[in-house]
C-alpha cells in the first residue's frame, strides 16, 4: 500500500474532528476537514476522497442536502458517504440510505465500530 | 631641623611668657551681687569695654542645687571671656570670673582658689570672704563693687578694701531690686562712689587711669614736690575737724590723700586743693579715708585668748579693793574691740559671781525682754550703790563697778560705734556662746545686749589733744601708733603712761612697741604686745597737754580759715597767762563770782566761794543752790531760773545769812554771760569726780570738775545715768548756758539782826509753806519721771513691735512676691490646661461623632462592673437611661445582657477579648465584643462592651445558603455529568450523573484532583494531564470558558470514553478564578469486546 486512504469529515462540531483526527492518524488514514456543507463539498470536488463522514445536524446546510448534492454530481457520487448523527430515528437512517448513504453511525459513537464500518468501505 | 627646634622653643616661650606679662589686671575688681545682682550685672558689663585691662570676678549668691545660667546671660553682653572658676585658676586681664556654687573663693598672688564652704553656723558671706581676701593680696588695686542683695554680705569686705586703700562702689539703693546689701555697705560710710551700675564702668575707667592710681609707685616723689600743696591740704584739714596729721606717717597721708585724688580725678595736688576749696565735703570724705579703722570683734584671737586667761583676773586681783575697773579703748573705731573687752570682763564678773554664789548671773539667766530690761536699768544704779555700801548682801561680782572708755577722733565712727548695733557676719567671728550671751539679734544683725551697752562710754576723743582718762587698768591701743610719726608716738606714749594705774595694763597692735619707754613697761608675755606699768617715774608729758580745754567743738569753717587754725596752739600759751591776770583781776573787784552752768551746777569760781559755798560731807554735788546756805538757796535758785528765762540779770539785795556770830547781808547778781552761748548742745553730763592726779594737770579749784570725764553721750535713747546725783541735769540738758552769780555781803552784828529790815523778808511759816512746796514739786517731778520712764518703755515696746511689724511685713511683702510669680506660672500652666482641655473636648466630640456614626453600641463598664458610660446605640437594644449611669450591669435584665454576663466576667478575670454573635429581640443580630478596658499603665479597669448590629448580613447570609442548596439541588439532578472544582482542581462537588459515569461515590471523588490519574482520566493520547495543557491552568490563565476540552477516561485500555468538557470558571471576591464548574460530555466511546459483542448481537 503505497496510497494511504483518505477520509473527508464534514462535521461542524470540533470535538468530533478532534478525536476523528488522533483516531484516524493511529489507523494511517489522513483525514480531511470541513466544517460545514458548502466547505465539504468544494473539499470533496477537489480531494476526491476514498471516503466521506457525513453529519446530519449542522448550521445552514442540513448533511441531507449535502448527501444530495454530492449523490447528484458524477465525478463524487461513487464515494461511499457515512452518515455521522445524533439522531437515532429510524427515518432519518432509512432516508439516508435512500439517499444513497453507504452506513450510517450514531453518536456517540462507538470508536471500534466505526473505524471497522470505516475501514470496510475503504480500498 | 635640629638646629631650628631649640629657637623654635625659645620663642614660643617668648610668647608664652610676654602675654602672661600683659595678662596680669591692672586691678582687680570684685562684684558682690545677690537677689536682684543679675540685671545690675547685665547693665554693668553692657557699658564695660571688653579692652579695660581688668579682671573681674563675681560672687553672687548661688542656689546650690540649681544651675546658674550667669555665664551665658552675661555671654551675651560681653565680649570678654567669662569662665567659672577653677582651683588655681589665675586672675587674667579682660577675663570674667564667676564663683562655682557651693565654694568660697580667694585670691592669693592673683591665684584664684576655692574652699568648700564652712558648715560654721550655716552663715556663708562669699562676699565678704573675697573681699577680704581681695583687699590682702591686692591692696589698693582692689576694686570693690556690691550690688543689689538682701542681707549685709560684703559690708565687712568693702571695709577691708577700704582699709587696703582700694576703691569702692555700691549700687545706689533706688535702683537695685533689693537694698539690703547696698544700704548696710553704704551705712559703713567707707563707700566712694554710690551710683546705678550704668555709670560704674566710666568711673573705674577714670579711676584707673588716673597717673597716681594706675602707674606704679614711682608717684611718691611727684607728690612730695608739691609739698607745700600738700601742707595746705593738711592745713585744711585740721581747720576743719580740729584733727592735725602733719606729723601722721607721710606715706600713709600720702597715700590716701593720692587715693582721693583718684577718686575726684584732680591730677595734681595743687588741683585737689583748689578742689577741697569749691568742696568742703571733700574734707570729710578725705579724713574719713585717713581714720579708716576696721576692727573685728576677738580680732587675732589668739591675743584675745590671752587677754581673757591672765590679763583680765590680773585686773580684778589688782582691784580688790577699789572695786572699781577702768579701761580705756583708744581709737575704739566702731566699737568692736571696746565690746569685745567689756564683753570679757562682764564674763569674768559672771564666772565669779557663779563661783560666790553657786548661780547662774541674773543677767543671762533670764532672757532679755525690753520691758525686763527697762527694769533693771532702773535698778542697776541703786543696786550697785546698795552692793557698794552692804558687801555680801548681794553677789560678790556686782561690788565692781566696770567702765569702758571707748574713744575715737572720728566722731561719726562714734556714733555709730555707740547704737552697739552690728552686721550678721560678725557671728562668724564670734563664739557661739558668747554671741547668745551677749547680743540681740535683730533684723539687720545683731545688737549688744544692753548690760553690755552700760559698761561702755563712747567719747569723741584726740588722743593727741584732748586730755587722757585716768586711774586705768587697761589701755588698747592697737594699730594706732602705727600711722603716727616716731615723735607723735612718743607723746602718746607718756599719755598712756601718765593715765595707766601702777600695774595697769597696755595693749598694743601686733607691729607696736612701747618705743623709749621700755624701762616703765615690761612685757607681760614675749610674743603678745600686753605690757605692764612698773610705777616707776613720769615720763614728761608735752606741754600742750596740761593747757587741755574742754574741748569745744568749733562750727565748721566752710572755707580754710588757715592762719587762725596755724596760730591756734601757739597762743594757748599766751591764754593761760591772760587767764590768770584775769582771775586776779576778778578777785580784786568782788567778794565771790561764781561761773554756774543754767541748771546750777558750778563750773568756776572767783574770789572767796568759801564765804558762801559749803560743800556738805557726803556725796560731792556741785549744785550751787546746795551748797549755798537755806537762806540764800531760796533765792538763787528762783534766781537763776529766771535769769535763763528772761535772759537778764535777777538781782536780790540784802539777804539776811546768819552765822554763828554774825549777821550777813547778801546781794546777789544772777547774770546771764553771752559770749559761751554758741557751744554745742548734747547731752551733757557731769560725774563730779575728782581724780587724784588732778594737780599734775594744774587744776587748782578742788571742786573743778574734771573735765576729761565731761563725755558726750550720744543720743540713745535708753542712755542710763551711772550715779542718781545728776539726774537732774537730764531735765536741762540742752541749756548748756553759763550765768555768773555774784555774791556780795555786808556785815553786820548779830543783835542788830531785828533793826535791819531785809528786802526782801522771810518769815518762818512762808518759810516752811516754800518748803513744802518745793518738796511737793520734787515729788511731782519724781511722779513724772517715773512716768516719763513708764512712756519711755511703752515706747520703746511699740518701737519694737513696730520693727517686727515692718519686718513681717517685709517678709509678707517678699512672700507676695513669690506668690505673684508662683500666681504667673499658675496662670501659664491654666492656660495651657485650657488648651488641652479645649484639645480633649474636641476629641471627645470626635469620638462621640463616631461612636453615634457607627451605630455601634458601647458600654464602659468600671472594675465594680458598674456602667460609667453608653452610646446612644445601646438604647435600641437595651433600655438604658442616664440615671443607670452608676448602676451595676447585674441590676439589669436584657435578654442580649443575660448572654454576655458570663463573658463579661471572663474579661475581667482573664484580662482577654470575647466576640460572640447573640439575638436580641426580633430577629436582630449582634456581634458582642467584650474588651478589658486599659488604663494608660496597660492595668484593666474595667470592660468595654461593644454591640455590632449584624441582623443585615445575617439575612443575606441566610438568602445566600438557601440560593446555594437550590443551586446544589439543581446540578445535582442535571442529566450531565458536572463538577466544581476549586482553584487547583479539587473536586468539591460532584453530581450524581457523574458519580454514576465514573461509578464512584461523592466520598471517593471529594478532594481528589479531577484530572490525576487516579480518577483514569487522561489526554487522547493517554498521557496524563498536567503542565500547561492542565484544563485549570488554562483557566485560570485566560479567565474565559473553555470548551470542547476533550479528555479520555479510561480504566483499561479497552474500555475507554472520551469527554467533551465545557469549563466555567468561578470567581472570587478580588475577581481571581478560584475554581470552575466542569460539564462532561461523552462524545464517544469503547466497551470492551463482551459488552460490544453483547451490543451487536443485540
């Protein structure tokens, strides 16, 4: 493996990219940030990442529309997309995997489960 | 350098020696000061020029436990060098000298030195000791000053450098503070200048600069070339006070009269004359100066000693049986050396008469009280007559009858010689015993006792002119012969001879011989100048002697009346040879002339007086109108008062006289004479005596009075008569006018008695009814001088009493004095007690503001515990009134008093503070402080009580812990997992969320430090959390919230939870952070397999 598989985190709440960053670093996979939609897109675009962590619940754009967005456009939509969330509701997981949301992870979330859920999307 | 050394030394002794040269004063000038002496001092040194070439030095009565600031004050106004003297201390010009308390200080060879003081008597006289002293080593470079004081110190001291031939100043008595020192050196009458001390300095300066005063003695010849000035002066001299020095020593008139010339600044003797002229006072302050005698009284004590031990009894062994003691004190001065003898011989008489009788003397045993002694004056003559007649009925020392003749030339030394009135320092040369024995002490000194006073007879008196006493036992002469020239001395010498008794004594001054005359005096002792009469011939006595008038003193001639006074001795010859052709003359031209003074008594007589005069047998008396017949007595003495009334001739012809056979008709001419009339008046009395040696002195009458013993007794008041015959003279003692009475008779036969029909006719009844008349005014003139001597003695009482009232008064006045300066510094000490009073007011006003500002109440309690004083802010609490003021705390009963009694108690046993919080009524809080009350010697006494009302901060104490248990209530029901921590990250509280998080119990957690690795939590990384990344280090370094502080707490490696913490922090009162409150958020987490396992299969 000389590429090390790079993961985009959109996530507004810094103490999840934190946590994600020290997480990922000890697995060798270099995360990417972007704290709210828009950024996570333009980041997405350029990056191309393996992977993308998706929260749901942030300011302006809700996760839905970027999982949208990033389903609509051609050179993004084969990136699996995680959906990183508070919300437990069983719509919101079932809408999100009708979207086209690869997995889906609660939050709090637990650290050896999503980096398993992690690493089987991941080359 | 060798070389130079030696000169070097040579001429700084050069220097030192030659101003030592300069060093030495022109004179010496003394100053005696006391009370008052120190602004005189200021003046004087204020117009002294600090270049006068003198030292001074200052004696003044110092306190001795009490700093003297002389130097310093008197540091002021000089420029010379002032410096108070030390042992040894030599005299320098331009100096000041101060004595040190507590010493005496003398001069010897210009040395100052300094004894300690005498505890003789308690008596200290500084003054007069230096002076003395001052007067010895100085002699007439010895300037004397007295200033104002109380007392008599320095009087003696100006005397003996007067004596010296030094110049003396005393401070005029109206401008010093106090005159009593002025005043008794002034009475000296030695004193040269009187005058306020501005004026001092110039004429010191005058004086010492004068050519004979202030070079040394190479004047003797300037004087002598002016000699026949100098004759003159004498001349004038001797025409003024009938007293001739021209054959006085030379150097001793010289030196005087020089001395004066000083003084009057005449800078030749031809100046001085023409000065005498426009100032006859002149001549008294000059033969004053001449005649000064100082005497003291046991002067050389020694010689004195002897005197008493053989001389004296000598004396009274020679006259065992005349009874009768005789001394005569030549240049008696003022008296002292007369007392001083009478004093002793009184001694003597006292010791025998214990010896006769076993008894003390009357005289000393009881204490002399005037009215007492106003009574045996009245005795002492008849008793001495009665002891006299009947020996052995009274004590044996009473048989003698002692006199002391006391002369002198100067009449003014005399008078004051005669008052027996001395100064205070005289107790210094006086025994103890002696001075109480025989003196008084009054305010000014001590006064001889009266007994003493009678021994002694005070006469003005040339020795060298005026005939001598006669019949001596003793004759003192001393330091007399010393000023007369070798011829002079001579001629006294016989004097003294002639009038010494066989075995008589002489008593010379310690430098005097009896010169030629040694064969006719033998020494009694080698050393002492006592010598004896041996009775062996008569030295030829000068010639003017026997001419010896009854010395008239001539009304003092303003102006030299020069050749009368030349001529004077050599026509008394030439008088006496007048004298008799006269009498001769007289004789031939009446039967009888008698010369009788106004009172009768007969002075003179011409022709046949035996026809007439019949001297009864008895008592001699020289009353005329006894000792002519009954007939005539009558007669003569109407006679006689008559003509001194009218002052005309009486006259009464044929007077029958009958004799044994014959019948006389007398006339007598009572007439007035003119020409004697002008003699002075004083007291003048006769003693009628005739001595024995009347014929060498060429009397020829035998019932001539002798005229030597016609003294002149000064005026005291209380002078006695020693003898009852001329007590009548007392009543005529001014009339000193003489009559003549001219007896004239004519004979006729006894039977032819009745034909002849006298004049003037007596019957015998008339005769007898005159008679009794006379005895009845006799009576009556008793009467009233019995009664006059009654007066007398009241008098004298109410002087007395009147001196003590003026004493006491003095005193009272000088009290007032202090009492006006103690009144002053009252008055200082009031105001600045107003002051601070005023000062404490304020501050109590002050205090008062703020204990009623502070609303804090207080309550002074005294040792008894009973109040003494509360602020107003007690009363809301405790109902105190004024009247409790004084009232014990026990009396009251308050629910806040009931709670702090006990404590009360404690405070003052234990002397400690006690706060405690108490509820008064309501809900009303208050801090009690209870304090030990601290005098200013830090002594507890009493308790302050102080009230705090703190019911406010109670409530907001209460709100704030109710706020607190609601706040606890709400974090701990809280969902999130939260702790506070303090200022180092102590856990002080923790929720149940996070007790159940962490699954341990609040016991646990308490104090534990939430991020150690005790409670497991750690970073991300699983270091442990410190240094700087410590969540409360960041807090307390930014003050702000931190969040998303993210931790991970893990108690296995696999089973871990990461938290989010959002810190607070919690301030304090000075704003610091002392703590937070800490939220923990999970954010994610790792179960370990099973449970995960657990979870999936779930």
């Amino acid at each position: 493996m000389t590429q090390k598989p790079r993961v985009l985190i959109i996530d507004d709440d810094a103490a999840n990219r934190e946590l994600i960053d020290v997480l990922f670093c000890r697995e060798n996979i270099i995360p990417l940030f972007a704290e709210d939609g828009t950024t996570g897109l333009k980041k997405a675009a350029e990056e191309i990442p393996d992977l993308i962590l998706l929260d749901i619940f942030m300011p302006k754009e809700d996760g839905f529309d970027v999982l949208f967005r990033l389903k609509q456009n051609q050179n993004l939509r084969r990136i699996p997309i995680v959906i990183f969330t508070i919300l437990e509701q069983e719509e919101s997981r079932k809408k999100a995997m009708e979207m086209g949301a690869a997995d889906y992870v609660t939050k709090p979330f637990d650290i050896k489960k999503t980096l398993d859920i992690v690493k089987k999307y991941l080359p | 350098m060798t070389d130079i050394l030696p000169g070097d030394n040579k001429e700084s002794q050069e220097k030192g020696d030659s101003p030592n040269q300069t060093d030495a004063p022109k004179h010496i000038v003394g100053i005696g000061a006391s009370a008052g002496g120190l602004d005189a001092l200021l003046t004087f040194f204020n117009h002294m020029p600090k270049d006068s070439g003198l030292a001074f030095v200052i004696i003044q009565h110092l306190s001795p436990d009490h700093k003297s600031l002389m130097g310093e004050l008197l540091a002021k106004r000089t420029e010379m060098e002032i410096l108070e003297v030390r042992d040894g201390m030599e005299a320098k010009a331009d100096h000041v000298y101060l004595i040190p308390p507590k010493k005496n200080l003398t001069v010897f060879n210009r040395k100052l030195l300094l004894a300690s003081l005498s505890h003789h008597r308690g008596l200290n006289l500084p003054i007069d000791v230096f002076f003395r002293s001052l007067a010895e080593d100085q002699e007439e470079k010895a300037i004397g000053i007295i200033l104002s004081g109380t007392g008599s110190d320095g009087t003696r001291g100006i005397m003996a450098i007067k004596k010296a031939g030094g110049l003396v100043i005393v401070q005029d008595e109206k401008s010093a503070q106090f005159d009593g020192m002025p005043k008794s050196a002034i009475n000296t009458g030695v004193v040269d200048f009187v005058c306020i001390p501005e004026q001092m300095p110039e004429i010191i300066l005058n004086y010492i600069t004068h050519p004979f005063i202030g070079e040394k003695r190479k004047h003797y010849e300037t004087i002598s070339t002016q000699e026949t000035d100098l004759t003159k002066v004498i001349a004038l001299l001797r025409s003024r006070t009938s007293v001739d020095f021209t054959y006085y020593k030379t150097s001793t008139v010289v030196r005087r009269i020089e001395r004066r010339m000083g003084i009057v600044q005449a800078a030749t003797v031809k100046e001085y004359l023409d000065y005498l002229v426009d100032h006859p006072e002149e001549l008294d302050s000059l033969y004053k100066d001449l005649l000064i005698g100082v005497t003291r009284f046991f002067r050389d004590k020694e010689e004195f000693e002897f005197l008493k031990n053989r001389i004296v009894p000598g004396i009274f062994e020679n006259n065992k049986k005349e009874k009768t003691i005789r001394v005569w004190v030549v240049g008696c001065a003022s008296g002292e050396e007369a007392f001083t003898i009478a004093i002793l011989l009184q001694n003597y008489m006292d010791s025998l008469y214990e010896k006769e009788t076993g008894q003390k003397a009357l005289i000393e045993a009881s204490p002399e009280d005037l009215s007492q002694a106003g009574n045996l004056q009245r005795e002492n003559p008849k008793n001495l007559d009665a002891n006299l007649r009947k020996p052995g009925e009274r004590g044996y020392s009473r048989k003698y009858e002692v006199k002391v003749f006391a002369t002198d030339i100067d009449k003014n030394a005399i008078e004051k010689a005669s008052l027996g009135h001395y100064p205070d320092g005289i107790a210094t040369d006086l025994p103890d015993d002696l001075l109480e024995r025989y003196f008084i002490k009054t305010d000014e000194g001590y006064k001889v006792r009266r007994h003493i006073r009678e021994l002694v007879i005070f006469a003005s008196q040339n020795v060298l002119r005026d005939p001598p006493f006669t019949k001596l036992d003793l004759i003192t002469c001393r330091n007399l012969l010393i000023y007369l020239q070798p011829n002079l001395q001579k001629d006294v010498m016989a004097i003294f001879h002639f009038s010494l008794k066989d075995k008589g004594y002489l008593f010379l001054g310690t430098s005097e011989t009896v010169g030629d005359l040694s064969g006719h005096f033998i020494p009694v002792d080698r050393k002492i100048k006592i010598f004896q009469h041996q009775g062996v011939g008569a030295p030829p006595i000068k010639d003017s002697l026997r001419l010896a008038q009854p010395q008239v003193y001539r009304p003092k001639s303003t102006q030299g009346n020069l050749n009368q006074t030349m001529v004077n001795i050599k026509t008394s010859r030439q008088l006496e040879i007048q004298e008799r052709y006269y009498q001769d003359l007289i004789n031939q031209l009446t039967e009888c002339a008698v010369i009788v003074n106004a009172d009768g008594t007969l002075v003179e007589t011409f022709g046949k007086p035996d026809r007439f005069l019949k001297q009864k047998p008895g008592k001699v008396n020289l009353d005329i109108t006894k000792m002519v017949g009954t007939e005539l007595s009558l007669a003569l003495g109407t006679g006689l008062r008559n003509a001194v009334k009218e002052k005309k001739m009486i006259q009464y012809d044929d007077i029958p006289v009958y004799g044994e056979e014959t019948m006389r008709l007398t006339s007598l001419k009572i007439i007035p004479l003119q020409g004697l009339e002008g003699r002075k008046a004083l007291d003048v009395y006769e003693t009628g005596k005739t001595g024995n040696k009347e014929k060498q002195t060429g009397h020829e009458g035998e019932t001539r009075p002798n005229q030597y013993e016609q003294l002149y007794r000064m005026g005291t008041e209380e002078d006695e008569i020693p003898s009852g015959q001329s007590r009548k003279t007392v009543y005529a003692v001014s009339q000193s006018q003489k009559l003549m009475v001219v007896f004239h008779s004519k004979e006729k036969r006894k039977k032819k008695q009745h034909e002849t029909t006298p004049v003037i006719p007596f019957s015998r009844e008339k005769d007898q009814h005159l008679l009794d008349l006379e005895k009845e005014i006799q009576y009556t003139r008793e009467n009233l001088q019995t009664t006059i001597e009654e007066l007398q003695t009241a008098n004298e009482e109410l002087q007395a009493t009147n001196e003590e009232l003026l004493a006491s008064n003095e005193e009272l006045q000088s009290t007032n004095e202090e009492l006006n300066s103690v009144n002053e510094e009252l008055n200082t000490v009031n105001a600045e007690y107003q002051s601070k009073i005023t000062e404490l007011t304020e501050l109590n006003n002050d205090m008062d503001n703020l204990l009623r500002s502070t609303e804090i109440g207080t309550i002074f309690l005294d040792i008894n515990l009973h109040i003494r004083k509360f602020t107003p802010a007690v009363v809301k609490e405790i109902n105190l009134l004024r009247q409790d003021i004084g009232r014990p705390l026990t009396d009251l009963s308050s629910p806040v008093l009931n709670s702090i009694k006990e404590d009360v108690y404690h405070v003052l046993r234990n002397v400690e503070k006690v706060e405690k919080t108490i509820q008064g009524e309501g809900e009303r809080y208050y801090l009690a402080q209870m304090l030990p009350y601290l005098d200013e010697h830090r002594n507890c006494g009493g308790v302050v009580i102080s009230l705090v009302n703190i019911t406010l901060q109670k409530k907001a104490e209460k709100a704030l812990k109710e706020q607190f248990d609601v706040m606890k209530q709400v974090l701990e029901t809280s969902p999130a997992a939260t702790i506070m921590v303090d200022g180092k990250g102590r856990i002080t509280f923790a929720n149940k969320a996070f007790q159940n998080t962490l699954q341990m119990d609040i016991q646990d957690l308490k104090d534990q430090l939430f991020d150690s690795a005790t409670l497991c939590f750690t970073n991300l990384n699983g270091d442990a959390l410190d240094g700087e990344n410590r969540l409360i280090t960041r807090i307390k370094t930014d003050r702000k919230p931190v969040e998303k502080y993210l931790v991970r707490f893990a108690r296995t490696s696999e089973d871990e939870i990461i938290f989010s913490i959002n810190a607070n922090p919690t301030f304090n009162q000075q704003h610091e952070v002392d703590g937070a409150v800490l939220t923990f958020t999970e954010i994610a987490h790792r179960k370990p397999e099973k449970t995960k396992e657990q979870k999936i299969t779930t």
